[in-house]
C-alpha cells in the first residue's frame, strides 16, 4: 500500500427470496445512521438500480468503515417504495436482516463493518402485502 493511500474493501450484497423478477431493485449504501433507510439527503450515499432478475449488487473500493444497506424491490418501476396506510406493497430488505416491527430499523441493527478486501451481505426480502 503506498504512503496515505486509504485502505478500501469491496462489497457484494447478494439478494434473496424475491417472489418475482418483474421491475427493478433499488439500493441504498450508507455509513450515515441519520439518513438510514432513506439516503434522501445523504450526498455521499451510493445507490444502484439494477433488473430485478440481477441479484447481486458490487460495490468496489469502498473505504474501510460501517455501513448500512436499504432495499427495495419496485416490482412496477416507479423509483419508489408503494405503500398502503403506511403498509409496504413491494418488498424490502436490509442488511444484517434484522428483526422488523412497526417502521424500519434503526442504523445500528443494519450496521456492519467493512475491514477486509471483501465483505458479502446476503439481503433477505420481505413482502406484507
């Protein structure tokens, strides 16, 4: 590693239980707790758009540090999470899979740290509706 140069690592967050291939997943990579799940006004937050048949997400040369990741299945491409009285219609996920009560985890139950050349995240969706 040459002199000052930050240490980096990659991410993979790997998608699972999709109940269908239809419309897009959205990602959301933070390291900002105040702007989890969203990243509206997060301008260093990384977020893709991918088919919803892809589902692996890489996120290369990230520097070293604590994350959290919000997904969204937008099964009718809409660039958003549909509702219903505040119920999600389209599926969602986070890192770590963490217990889900009434409204989305707090940053520190998503959290997870990149210290490594690799780290894997395995995003379980769910679905209410």
């Amino acid at each position: 590693m040459l002199g000052g140069a930050t240490p980096v690592g990659r991410l993979d967050v790997t998608i699972q239980q999709m109940r269908s291939a239809k419309g897009m997943i959205r990602v959301c990579l933070t390291n900002d707790p105040q702007n989890f799940p969203n990243c509206v006004d997060d301008a260093r937050a990384l977020t893709r758009s991918v088919p919803a048949d892809d589902r692996l997400i890489r996120f290369p040369a990230l520097p070293r540090g604590n994350y959290a990741v919000a997904v969204i299945h937008d099964e009718n491409g809409n660039a958003k999470l549909d509702t219903f009285a505040g119920i999600p219609r389209e599926g969602f996920g986070f890192s770590r899979n963490p217990v889900i009560r009434f409204g989305p985890p707090r940053f520190a139950a998503a959290r997870f740290t990149i210290d490594d050349e690799a780290e894997t995240q395995a995003v379980r969706m769910r679905y209410i509706l």
